[in-house]
C-alpha cells in the first residue's frame, strides 16, 4: 500500500518509518514547490505530484497549513484522510470555533474580529487579559498577542495595524488562569471505531511544546472519560478518519477545549515507545482501513522536544528507556530539532531519569526539565 503525506518534515518522517513494518509505503509532498520526496532522505522520487496521487491508495497531511490549492487536488482524487473540510477546520480559527460551538463543546471565551474597534468590545465583555490570536498560519506560538491591561489597548491596537482583518480575522480569547495543559491524541477508523490514548500533560516553555508527559499524572478515570467524551464528540461530529489532537486547559474539574490539530501531534510522540501502537502506525491503519491498533500505555513516559540546538552528547542513550529521534534538519533558533522519549515503571523513576536527562542537555529551558523531575519525584 502507498500513502501520500502532503508535507515532509519529521512528521512524515515518523510516518514513514512506522509504514514499514506494515509494507505501506511512505511518500512526502514538499509544498514548497510540489515535489514528492521520500520522507527521510528528502530526495526527489521519480514521478510527479499527479502521478503519486493516482499511485497512492490514501493522501494525507502532515501539517494544516497546505496551501489549499493543493487540498483541492487531493480531495479530488476521493483519497484525501481526514477530509479537506477538516483539516481546514484545525488550520483555521473561526472555522475551528464554529465547530465547537455547534457540537457544543466548552472552550474559551471568545470573539471575532474583523475590525480593531471591536477590540474595545471585548474587553468590555471578556475582560482586560486577553490573548489575540491570527485565525489562520499561526503555530509554535506565532501570530499572538496579548493584552494583560486595558492602559495597553492602544498600544496594542498601533502594533496590530497592519494586519488585512478582512482576508484573516482574529479571534480574541480570554486569558483562561488554567491548571496545566493536557492533550488527547486519538484516532477514529473508517467504520467510525474511536481509541483515545491517555491523556497527555503538556508544558510550555515561550510557546513551543517542550515536555509531554503520559499518562499524566493525577488523572482519575472520570476525567479520562471525560477528555474521551470531548474526543468522541469531535471525532464523530466531524465524520473524521486519522489521529486527531485535541489540546485542552484543566481549569479544576473542567475541560476546554484550546485548539484541534488534524493530524499525528508533537505531544503524541510518547506513543513511539510508551504505548503498544504509537499514533504513526495508527494513523496509517486509520486511512488505510486497516483495523485499529491497541493504545495502551506501557509503563509512564515523558517526550523532551530539542529545540534549536545540534550538539549534544549522545551519551544520554545510557538513560535506561531513552529514544532519540533525530530530524536530520539544519539548526535553527526555535526549530524542532528532534526529541527523547524516556520510558519508566513510575512517576518517581520518570522524574529521575529527566533529572538525568537534563545533565545531557546543555538547554536554556533546563529549569523547567529539572523542576519537572522534582515534581514528578
Ligand atoms: P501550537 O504550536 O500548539 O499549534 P498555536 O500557535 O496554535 O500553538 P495555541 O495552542 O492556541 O497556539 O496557544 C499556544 C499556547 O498559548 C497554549 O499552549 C497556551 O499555553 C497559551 N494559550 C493559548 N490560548 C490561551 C488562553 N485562552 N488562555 C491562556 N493561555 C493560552
Ligand atoms: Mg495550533
Ligand atoms: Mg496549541
């Protein structure tokens, strides 16, 4: 079987790797210039974009930011998992805020905004700690802003001048105070079969993923099922076929939803080693129709994305449970260069072995790993 994963980065890559034990093979669309190339070496296969679409027997993305001329041709073919709807529903905004309220499922306080007055508006009705955010390309973090006082509004308002609101609006959101971030990662078959991997606790270091840690940790089985619950109600009232992400906030007992991703999620990678099928192979089997594979969690694990940095000693292969997976891309600040997968029997262990791990990391967000491992412990 061939699949064809429109973008072709580290995703596509973990993509390619879990196909081939199955015998699917893996190809990449480099959306730059509409290349397909394999998904490791990046090279240049020998056949055209529309020759790899009439070869594969599914496409898919890697990202939801494909430009959507390219949606359009691959939602074509019939072959395009999840659809094109829904991957537009992840890269865009209002899109996303429209499904969650028309499903009914809780989120930030928000608002539209196709026109900087309104900004007064909201914070008349939402308050003066406000997060804005562009509704479509953002990611990692970018295209925000924040207001943390109304004294700041104006000022706010002059560094969002330039924007064209009518071509891509913003959604304002309240500045939700809450717990910890959590995400759900899980994958819906053709026949409409949901699995939810366990919830994930999700830590941010100046707005990029830095540390996943799963099963996380204080999470009784009403919460599971009610991340599950929030899962499934996405899921099937978007007919979805592929791993779906789901960031939420915990604010006490209650859930809302931050954002979705159509696709296999950085804060999903623990599956690599921590689960019986990692989220890559589930995502394959999803739009291949094949049956879905046990997600399951074996033992507790932590991912640690290494973030704009190349040189490390590879040394830390000595953690007993660690993976390194390795991107092969050129560094650069803020780029996701690869990530560890730590693996323990529990918590207290985990929290040992980050402790460990963040001797072999000369980073500048150690703080956040070593105060990690004293929690954990
Ligand atoms: P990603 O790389 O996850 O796609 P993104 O750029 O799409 O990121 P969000 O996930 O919406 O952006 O926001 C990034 C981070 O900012 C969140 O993980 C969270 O820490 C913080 N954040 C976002 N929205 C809110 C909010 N309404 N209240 C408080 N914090 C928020
Ligand atoms: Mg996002
Ligand atoms: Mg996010």
């Amino acid at each position: 079987m061939r699949v064809l994963i429109y973008g072709a980065g580290q995703l596509a890559q973990m993509m390619y790797l879990a196909g081939c034990p199955l015998g699917i093979e893996v190809q990449a669309v480099d959306v730059k210039d509409d290349s397909v190339v394999h998904p490791v070496s990046k090279l240049p296969l020998e056949l055209n974009l529309t020759q790899a679409i009439e070869a594969a027997d599914a496409l898919s993305v890697e990202f939801e930011h494909v430009p959507e001329r390219l949606l359009e041709q691959a939602a074509a073919s019939d072959k395009l998992l999840p659809s094109m709807s829904n991957i537009l529903i992840g890269a865009d905004r209002v899109r996303e805020k429209k499904l969650l309220e028309s499903l009914n499922v809780p989120n930030c306080a928000h608002r539209l905004v196709t026109d900087l007055t309104q900004l007064d508006e909201c914070v008349e009705s939402l308050g003066e700690r406000l997060i804005i955010k562009a509704s479509r390309d953002g990611y990692d973090g970018y295209g925000q802003w924040r207001l943390t006082d109304r004294s700041k509004l104006d000022a706010l308002k002059q560094s969002l001048q330039g924007l064209d609101l009518d071509a891509v609006p913003l959604i304002v959101e309240q500045m939700v105070d809450f717990d910890r971030e959590l995400s759900m990662v899980g994958v819906r078959d053709k026949q409409g079969n949901i699995s939810t991997y366990p919830l994930a606790e999700n830590l941010h270091y100046k707005g990029q993923l830095h540390v996943s840690v799963a099963p996380a940790p204080e999470v009784d089985t009403e919460l599971q099922k009610r991340a599950a619950h929030i899962f499934e109600t996405l899921a099937s009232g978007m007919d979805y076929v592929g791993v779906l992400a789901v960031e939420m906030f915990q604010c006490g007992d209650t859930l809302l939803v931050n954002e979705l991703a159509p696709r296999v999620h950085n804060s999903g990678h623990w599956t690599q080693s921590g689960s019986v099928t990692d989220q890559f192979e589930n995502h394959l089997r999803a739009v291949c129709g094949l049956p879905l594979g046990d997600v399951a969690a074996i033992g507790v694990s932590a991912m640690v994305n290494i973030i704009g940095c190349g040189s490390f000693s590879r040394e830390l292969l000595s953690i007993k449970g660690s993976h390194l997976h390795w991107y092969g891309k050129t560094v650069r600040e803020k780029r996701k260069m690869g990530h560890i997968n730590v693996g323990a029997a529990d918590y207290a262990e985990l929290g040992d072995k980050l402790a460990a791990l963040s001797q072999y990391l000369p980073l500048e967000f150690f703080p956040k790993l070593e105060k990690e491992a004293r929690r954990l412990r």
